[in-house]
C-alpha cells in the first residue's frame, strides 16, 4: 500500500473515470467541444468537475463567484449543482471563449443562474466588495492568470462568508512548484499563494492532489 498520492497511469486514470464519473451529456458535449480549441488545456478535468459540484451540493451553495471562465464548463458544473433560485457570478474578460459558455449555459437551461461579468475579474471583485457584497457568498472557483492569484485570494476571502469555500486551481502546476530550478512568475506566485495560504490562520485549507491540485480554503469566523 502506499503512503503517498498515487501519480495515475492511463490505465488507472481510466478506470478512475469508468468508475467514478457521472458526467451529465451537456457537460461531455463542451468538453468534446473545447477538447479541439487551441487553448484546451485551461478547462479543468471532468473528475474535478464533479468534484466541485459535489461539493457545492454538499454546502447548499446558493450564492457563487467564479474567477476565470474560459469556454464555461467550471461554470456549468456550479449552476448545475446549485438549487434553482442559486446565482453565480462569473468573471472573464473574454467575450470570444465565453460565447461558446454562453451557449452551454442556455441548451443546459441554467443561463438565468449566471451572471457573465466580461472586465478585468479585480475590478469586478473589487464593485462587489464596494456594493456591499462582502461575506455573503458562499463559494468562490478562482482559475484565471497565475500572476493575480494572491489579488484573487484576498477579494475572495473578503467576499466569501464564515464557512464559506475558495476553491483555486492548478496550484500543483504540472509538479513546477516542487522544483526549485523553475522560477518563473506563474510558477512562484502559486508557490508562494501555497505558502502563504498554509500559514493563512484565517482559513482552514486543504490542498487536494486532484487533477492539476485543487487548493480549498474555508473561511474561519
């Protein structure tokens, strides 16, 4: 038996999805679709898909945000879990890969759960947090450019409510945050929003070696 998170095989990998995975025809639809875009490799993986939407089922999310969209299948997975009086709010910038989102949204019938923001994600935060949104959302997906990470972070646990959840991808990176030679400014912003985050007594985290590693933060009273 091993100690350590098992590095998947395709074999295993495949087994994991043959035996796990409950992906709604909708959601393999734009996975398909987004598998032939140039810049495929930003959609998350179906498992944490279902993962997350697990998890937004689990806490009885009614109010999202999310940071970064690209072609909506995050997106999807939180309006599809949510009741249906639930909202999110989505931050994006590009109008190109969110009308294929849009699309998605409309044929799985949640587009009047969400709420499309296209400008810049830290000006969108930072309205919300001037409107008066602050502590009422009960979970924020952040997966958007590395280099605003930490900005995300704190507009997030600004945002989020006690118990609240913030979910942010990708903080393993390919295993580039393990290496010491790789010193590039996506790679050391994760690291140090790792770092930072682990110490972070205002939230109680979790990092799960899900995928490319999902970091899950939740908001202490």
């Amino acid at each position: 038996m091993s100690k350590q998170t098992l590095n998947l095989d395709d074999r295993l990998y495949q087994y994991l999805l043959s035996t796990s995975l409950r992906e709604q025809p909708i959601l393999q639809a734009l996975r398909q679709e987004t598998a032939s875009h140039p810049m495929s490799q930003m959609q998350i993986a179906p498992e944490q898909g279902q993962f997350m939407g697990f998890l937004v089922q689990l806490m009885g999310v009614k109010k999202a945000l999310e940071v970064g969209v690209f072609t909506g299948y995050s997106s999807l997975v939180v309006a599809l879990a949510m009741p249906p009086d639930g909202q999110l709010i989505a931050c994006d910038v590009s109008e190109e890969f969110t009308s294929i989102a849009r699309r998605y949204w409309e044929q799985a019938g949640v587009a009047d759960k969400i709420d499309l923001r296209i400008a810049p994600a830290l000006e969108t935060l930072d309205q919300l947090i001037q409107e008066g949104h602050a502590n009422t959302f009960d979970f924020a997906f952040i997966d958007a450019d590395k280099s605003n990470y930490d900005n995300y972070y704190e507009r997030a646990l600004q945002l989020v409510r006690t118990g609240g959840l913030i979910a942010i991808d990708n903080v393993l990176w390919s295993g580039q945050v393990a290496d010491p030679e790789v010193q590039d400014t996506r790679t050391t912003a994760i690291r140090t929003l790792n770092q930072k985050i682990q110490q972070d007594q205002r939230v109680v985290m979790c990092l799960v070696p899900i995928a490319d590693g999902l970091m899950l933060a939740m908001k202490r009273g």
